[in-house]
C-alpha cells in the first residue's frame, strides 16, 4: 500500500504468492521480498504492480533482508541450527544475488 500527500492509503501491488514471507526491505529502486517455502527460498523483486523472482535457492530460508543504500541489499541464508550460514548481496537492487565472502 502506497500513501502519498496526506491523503489515503492505495493498494499498489498484491504480494508475490511463492512462498511465506520471512523479509521486507524498500528502496527508492525496487521493493524486495524474502519468502521461503517447501525447502526453497525465493527473492521477489517489485516496481509496484508485478514482481519478479532474481533469486531462487534451495535449503536454508532467507532472513535479515535489509537495504544500506538505494542499490544495495543483503541477507543471511542459513545460520544457527542450519547446516551452513552465507551472506548474500546484491549492487542493482535485487536484480541480481552473489554469495559475500566473510
């Protein structure tokens, strides 16, 4: 939902249907979803009424998605009582995802 100049709230855009939702971020760039569902995790990315899906992964949920600028985000794969945690990141606002080495 979108409110602008004081006025009501408007529906812009439905959720992305694959998946539960397990993270929210917004940038001026694009509105990005982490969803995981059936053993798979999902990215959708937004420009309001459709989304795409950049990322699909199986194992491990997608947690902590955030934005630290308009282009850049990140998020945790995995963690504590998963085989394995990564961190993931992305310089074109969700277009496209690579493991971060840390």
């Amino acid at each position: 939902m979108r409110k602008s100049d004081g006025g009501p709230f408007k529906t812009v855009s439905v959720p992305p249907r694959e998946g539960i939702t397990t993270g929210f971020a917004v940038s001026p760039e694009a509105p990005l979803v982490a969803a995981t569902g059936r053993d798979w995790s999902f990215v959708h990315r937004g420009s309001g009424e459709k989304w795409s899906t950049p990322l699909t992964l199986g194992g491990p949920p997608f947690e902590d998605l955030a934005f630290s600028d308009a282009r850049h985000a990140t998020f945790v794969r995995g963690g504590p009582g998963q085989e394995f945690a990564e961190v993931y990141r992305t310089d074109d606002a969700g277009l496209s995802w690579k493991p971060l080495k840390v």
